[in-house]
C-alpha cells in the first residue's frame, strides 16, 4: 500500500509526492500572505504544472524548474511567455518546448498528466485543470481556478479520482454552492477545498462547504488543511 503525500502550500498550491517519493508542483505561489513554505524548502521536482497565466498560480514556478530540473507542463502559449520570459530552456517544458492542450496527455517518469478545461480567464493560452495518476494508479484532479461544469461528471466517470482539489473561494472561482455540487458530479474519495481566505474579498472559511458537501455529497469525505498542512492519502 503506497501513501501519497499531498501538502497544501495555500491557495491553489499543492506539492505531491507519490509513494516512490516523486514530487508534483501544482501552481507553486510561495508569495502570498498565507503562505508558510519558501522556495529554500524546494529540493526535488519531477513536474511542475501551472493551470494558467496569473501570477497567484504561476508563482515560483520557473525557479523551481531552474532549480530542480523538474519539467514544466504548460499550456502552448504558457510554456512560450515563460520560456521566452524566464528563460526555461525547450528541454524543460512538456513536449520538447511546445507545452501541451486541453484534452492532451503526457507520461513522464511514470506519472501520468491529463490537461482538462477550466472556464475563467488568463494572460495566455486558456486556463486549464489537471488530472494526475500517479505511479501506483492514485488519481488526483486539481481543477485550476474555474467555474461549475458538467463535464466534471464524466471526468469522475472516466479517471475514477481519488482525490479533488476544488476551488471554493468565489468572486473568482467557484463559490461553496458550486463546489459542493462539483464534489458530487465528480464523486472523488476525497475533496480538499483551496483558492479561498488569501484574499480579503474571498470566502473566509469552509463551514458552508462542507454543510453543503455533507447534504449534496454524503460519501465524499472533506480533509480541510492549514496552509503548509500535510494529508497523506492511502490507495
Ligand atoms: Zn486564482
């Protein structure tokens, strides 16, 4: 029985690592007022995935790639500002430089990376969600900053997830209503709420999203953590 690691660096910021001790960034923004992790604590990085072009979601993400070699997954026009930008070189991002799309799937070092769709807005490219399968078959689903949409239900049908990071925040994103539905369409084991209290103007904290979770989602567990907070998920 493998144990996954999943820490919630705050925000829409998570750090994986899988039971053979690789590490997934996912939308790495250590400069942010919740935030407890630093870019020293970054050691180690198989793949780097950024869901679109704003800075709380693109964050520390090229210097991570800088400093760990790990390799970026982008959308096209992402993985070019950055490239161009931060000077990542080609070798470095998903697709020999060309990054990925929507629908699009990539396999590297035995993890398996879906590119989903989100709906909301981005500087480059279209904004977008992952799905993650990790070596041992642990399925996440990090649906980037988005709004409600139905095909969440055939992402649940079609990946079987373990585990679902939904935004729950509002004003930008999916509020506590949308999200708890989401939790049902989807049906993951578990759901970790994020992309909310770091603003002043978004939802403060999650007593509405789990009440609704609990009435529209019964079976699917809630794991609330603190910025820097650890869960460890068990296939
Ligand atoms: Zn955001």
């Amino acid at each position: 029985m493998a144990n996954t690691k999943i820490k919630w660096i705050s925000h829409a910021g998570f750090q994986i690592t899988s039971g053979t001790g690789k590490v997934v960034y996912i939308d790495p923004w250590f400069d942010n007022p919740l935030s407890s992790m630093k870019l020293d604590e970054v050691k180690e990085a198989a793949l780097v995935l950024v869901t679109h072009d704003h800075f709380d979601h693109v964050g520390q993400a090229a210097e991570i790639v800088h400093k760990t070699g790990g390799l970026l997954v982008a959308n096209v026009e992402t993985a070019r500002r950055l490239q161009d930008d931060a000077k990542i070189p080609a070798e470095k991002v998903c697709y020999f430089g060309y990054g990925m799309n929507i629908g699009g799937s990539l396999l590297y070092e035995g993890i398996s990376v879906t590119m989903t769709q989100a709906f909301h807005s981005t500087a480059t490219g279209a904004p977008c969600g992952y799905i993650v399968r990790l070596e041992d078959g642990t399925t996440i689903y990090h649906a980037g900053d988005t709004g409600i949409f139905g095909t969440m239900k055939t992402f649940g049908e079609l990946y079987r997830i373990d585990v679902a990071m939904l935004p729950v925040g509002s004003v930008f994103t999916m509020d506590p209503v949308q999200a708890a539905r989401a939790a049902k369409m989807i049906a993951p084991k578990k759901v970790i709420p994020m992309h909310f209290k770091t603003f002043p103007i978004l939802v403060q904290d999650l007593s509405e999203f789990i009440d609704l979770t609990g009435k529209e989602a019964p079976d699917v567990e809630v794991v609330t953590l603190e910025p820097g907070g650890e869960y460890i998920y068990s296939k």
